[in-house]
C-alpha cells in the first residue's frame, strides 16, 4: 500500500526495516511496546529500528543503558500507512475531541432527561405516564445505533428538514464555500447526540425507577415522612443520592462504551470524529490508526472506570467506612 503497487524490493526492504516488520513477531511486538511505554529503553545504533532518531518521539533522555540510553517520552502511537508522514496520535488529536463532544451531549441528555422521568414514573407507578415511559424506555434499549441513526437521519434531516432546519450528515466544524472559512457548527450536533443518546436514556429511565421505588420503601423514608417532610424535601435530601449508584455504573459503562460505540452513528451522520477514522482506517487497512484508536478508547474505558469508583465512595458513606 505504501508503494502504491510499484515493485521495487531496495523500497520494500527499507519500509520493512523503518517499521521494523523484517523482525519475527515476537520482537515486532517487543519493539510496539517499548514505542508505547512512556520510560523506554533505545539503540544507540542509527540502523536499529529502536534508535530514538528514527522516530517522531517526544521526549528527554534520561541516563545511559548497556548500549543505548533510557527516554522518558510520550507515547508513540507510530505512523499512518495511508496519510503519509503523519503521525497516528495527530491523526487521534484531531478525531478524539468530535467523538469526546458528542458522547459528553448525548449522555448529558440521558442522565438528565432519564432521572428526572425515572423519578416522576417511581412516584406515579402505575400511571399512564409510568406506563407510556416504560414502554418508551424498552424500546430505546432495544433498538440498535445503526438503525436508529437511519431512521432518525431519514426522518428529521430529509423529511421534516423544512421544519427541523437539519441535515442528515455534517460535523462539529464545516467549512463555507464562500470563503468565509472554517465555523462552528452545533446544529449538526443535534441529531447524533439524540440518536447516541436513546439507548442510555432507556437503560437510566429503568434503573432511575428501579432504584427510586426500593429507596421509598425504607424505613428512614418513612422516618422522614413522620416527621412531616414534603415529597419533594424527602426526594432531594434522602431518595436521589441513595439510589444513584446503580445509575452511575450504568451511565460509566455506557459513555466508556459511546467512544466505541459512536462509530456507526458518526458514519452514518457524517461527524468527523474516532468511530469514522476508525471505519475509513479499516477500508483502507491503516493498521497503526486502528490499534492506536482502539488502545486508546481502551485507556479511556480504564480511566473513566477509576473514577466512578471514585464517585462511589463519595455517593455513599457506608462504601467510605468498609473501605477503612
């Protein structure tokens, strides 16, 4: 791919040794590790694949080794093999903070939305608001990304576009072919973010009244009601912070698993960010692009788990106690 289908074996063997692939699989493997680990140990050596001059590295030396030295660095994500001398971390830099927007507003709109219907259906069970929630809730944990984002696409950019005033397809930033440059354009965020959005509101709407209904038949509950509480004193002090922490978890799994997740509705609609770099690396076969995205959405699953665990020993005390 990266001679674009000359035969040339000098150029062949040259790529082979830059990337390091005339290695077995095992030191290949060594050397990608040794690229990702922020302390590693480099050749002194300018024909060895580990020197630190062959590499876009960003970093500083830190003390000499056998016959090579140990850098403290940043770490490197390799190069892309279809966008040429550009570096797989810019390539992520650039797609990350798109993705990074639109699974902040869609989870926003589920939390906010999913608690305050979960906790009106748990106080009017049995309703017809209760009902019409469930049913709504059920069906937006069961319909998948890619079909809802078609669907909605379709509905509101093609066929009430007159009215909605949206587009089925566009990203966080557009550039006007008038001249006037690159703007901003949040109506493109609309749609995704509802449509990223509709499966987590469901799973928050279900655990919201789950949990709210069993926190209202405690005793404490009804202690707070003896003492002459209103409804809404009883839900703000008592009821939300104790029944949060099934809805945390649920809502840490689903933003961790939008950053992988958005990769079909980014598609579909359009927006410029990972989950689109990721399908054209994949059509195109950019190898580097899709290991350094997926390590990457990796790592954020890994942080974002760290903190709600974190979250738990602030929500509840008797976590805080156990612990110590």
């Amino acid at each position: 791919m990266m001679m674009d289908q000359r035969e040339d074996e000098e150029v062949l063997a040259a790529i082979r040794a830059k990337y390091g692939l005339d290695q077995s699989l095992g030191v290949q493997y060594l050397y990608y590790l040794n690229d990702l680990s922020p302390i590693s140990w480099h050749s002194d050596n300018a024909d060895d694949y580990t020197n630190y001059g062959n590499h876009n590295y960003v970093g500083a030396k830190l003390f000499g080794v056998g016959d090579g030295d140990l850098y403290l660095k940043r770490p490197y994500l390799r190069e892309s093999m279809q966008q040429q001398g550009r570096s797989v971390g810019d390539v992520i830099g650039e797609t990350l903070p798109n993705t990074a927007v639109l699974a902040v507003s869609s989870i926003l709109i589920a939390i906010l939305l999913g608690i305050f219907i979960g906790v009106v259906s748990a106080l009017k069970k049995d309703s017809f608001f209760d009902r019409f929630w469930t049913v709504v809730g059920t069906l937006g944990m069961s319909l998948p990304s890619f079909f809802s984002a078609i669907l909605i696409a379709w509905l509101f950019g093609f066929v009430l576009s007159e009215y909605t005033g949206l587009s089925m397809t566009g990203s966080l930033y557009e550039v006007d072919d008038y001249g006037t440059g690159r703007y901003l354009a949040l109506d493109n965020l609309i749609l995704p973010a509802l449509t990223l959005g509709i499966r987590p509101l469901g799973v928050i709407i279900q655990l919201t009244r789950s949990s709210v209904l069993e926190t209202m038949g405690q005793d404490y509950i009804r202690t707070a009601r003896a003492k002459g509480l209103s409804t809404f004193q009883i839900v703000r002090r008592h009821v939300l912070r104790n029944s949060m922490n099934p809805v945390v978890t649920a809502v840490s799994g689903w933003f961790a698993s939008m950053l992988a997740g958005a990769v079909f509705v980014e598609y579909i609609f359009g927006w410029n960010g990972l989950g689109r770099q990721i399908v054209d690396a994949l059509n195109q076969k950019d190898l580097p692009v899709v290991m350094g995205a997926v390590l990457t959405i990796a790592a954020l699953f890994v942080v974002i788990n760290v903190l709600v665990d974190l979250i738990y020993r602030w929500l509840d005390p008797r976590i805080r106690s156990s612990h110590s």
